[in-house]
C-alpha cells in the first residue's frame, strides 16, 4: 500500500472516530422530545427555574445521595453513605445537624412518612427500612427499625436507588438499572391490584436515581434520572405527564453538576435536587 493511500485510509478512521463521537454528543446533550402520555397542569416542570446557582453544601463531603421534605420542622431531610448519616438541612441548604445511622448499609435514599416517621433505601439489602427520628436524637439504631424486603433479584450497585410515600397509596421506590418503579405494599396500603401499571413504565432514560411523591386529589410520581439529567412527572395509571431536562437552558448542568441523586418537594411546590459530592439545587415554578 502507497504512502498516500495508508494516509488516506488514517483520515477515513478518524474522520469515522469523529461522526462516532458526534453522535454520542448529541444523543448525550439534547433532551428527550418524545411526545408525552398526557397533560400536566398542576405540576408542569417546564415552569420550574433554579433558584439562584448550584451551591456546596458545607459539613457535608461526599455522598450526598436521598433527599425529602419534614414539614413538621420545615427542613430539608439528606442521606449520605460513607459515613451513613441523615443530615438536617435547611432550605437554603444550610447543615443543621447529623444523625448517625447505626448498623445500616448502603443508604441511597429516604422518604418523610408522617409524624417523625421515615423511610430509607438500601440498595444492595434491597430493604426498604422504617425509621422514627426524634428531635434531637443523634444515633438512629438498625434494631430499632420494621424492614420491607423487595425482591428485585439482584444484589449488585443497580438496586434501590429511590423511596417514596404517598398518604394515599403508600410506599413506593424506584431501581436503578433497568430503571423500574415499585410499588410495595405495606399493613396500612395495599394498592398493588390496581397499580400495576407502574412497574411497565419505560421512561426514555438510562437510570432512575431518585423520586418524590407529589401531592394532590391523586397523586403523582416524580422520578429524577441521573444519567439522563432529567425529571419527570408519572400518574399512578403509568403516563408521563411532564418532563424537565436540566441540561437546556437555563439549567445547563452538564460540566458542574454532576450526578443528581436526590429530589424532593416542598409544601410551596418548589423543587430541590441534591448531587454528588455535596451539591444543592432549587427550583421555583415561575
């Protein structure tokens, strides 16, 4: 082979090498515009803006992981692993106080029930674990706790990723990969007959990370994608309603903010996501 075919045939691969990697670019960049299974107007996320800029959450070092709303104390309730802790915070993301997780593993998320109740994920136990919270307590014991086991067949770092509880239906969660929504049933909620639309959901996402249940006359899931960067609004009959990319503007978190893993909602509708390592970010509908 000639010198200027071998060059010829160097600039082919490349240019092919280049087309590749364009391709990844923008089906990583650009957001799902698949038509969606029904209107929202209630929670419609293409009205929600962030709230100032993406901040560090100081006290806090890594993991930052769950994420929910206490309206008793009106604080925001986080969960890290390694060190296994639930963090305090306020809305504007200040650390008020930690609270260590005694014989708990691998704690991805935590739901606020009622009263000082709460639910928290762990992935690799596939447990969905009950928990009071007193005011004030600093240690939170494991023997102390009413386990839910979900089966999802798998033990690996793709498990529960999510939880959630609705006053309505009761206790949800979500997987990771494939990304799956569960419904567990509980002594006091037992839906499972009637919603068993939920586990056929297939959102056009890589993964689900987290999820909110938002409340209403009947309510609905939210599911945050860490892959995807994305959230989105499901009805317990399975249809996604609204969606929401934070990597268009104005969001555009794609190099600063990365792997959201929490969402959680307050009782004025605004919107907060918690990421990896520390990160906090609110969004107010406008």
């Amino acid at each position: 082979m000639s010198k200027s075919r071998r060059q010829k045939k160097k600039r082919l691969i490349w240019l092919f090498l280049a087309l590749v990697l364009l391709l990844i670019w923008v089906s990583w960049h650009f957001p799902d515009n698949s038509p969606l299974s029904g209107i929202e107007t209630e929670w419609d996320l293409t009205q929600y803006h962030p709230v100032g800029k993406t901040i560090r959450i100081e006290g806090i070092n890594d993991n930052l992981s769950g994420l929910t709303y206490h309206p008793p104390s009106g604080h925001l309730y986080a969960v890290t692993n390694k060190p296994r802790q639930i963090h305090v915070l306020t809305k504007t993301g200040e650390l008020v106080r930690s609270i260590k997780l005694e014989g708990f593993r691998d704690t991805e998320s935590i739901a606020y029930a009622y009263d000082n109740y709460f639910f928290i994920a762990e992935e690799q136990r596939q447990n969905l674990v009950k928990v009071e919270v007193p005011d004030n307590v600093d240690t939170i014991h494991y023997s102390d706790a009413t386990i839910y086991h979900v089966d999802i067949g798998h033990n690996d770092n793709h498990g529960l990723e999510g939880v959630g509880w609705s006053q309505q239906f009761g206790l949800f969660a979500v997987q990771e990969k494939p990304p799956l929504i569960i419904y567990q049933p509980t002594e006091s909620h037992d839906f499972s007959a009637t919603l068993t639309a939920l586990s056929q959901v297939r959102l056009n996402v890589r993964d689900f990370a987290g999820m909110e249940v938002l409340p209403g006359k009947v309510d609905k899931l939210l599911i945050l994608s860490e892959s995807s960067d994305s959230l989105h609004v499901v009805d317990m009959q399975g249809n996604e309603l609204s969606r929401l990319s934070l990597r268009s503007d104005p969001f555009g978190l794609i190099g600063w903010f990365w792997q959201p893993e929490g969402v959680a909602v307050d009782d004025e509708g605004v919107i907060y996501i918690v990421g990896e390592a520390n990160q906090f970010l609110a969004l107010k509908q406008q």
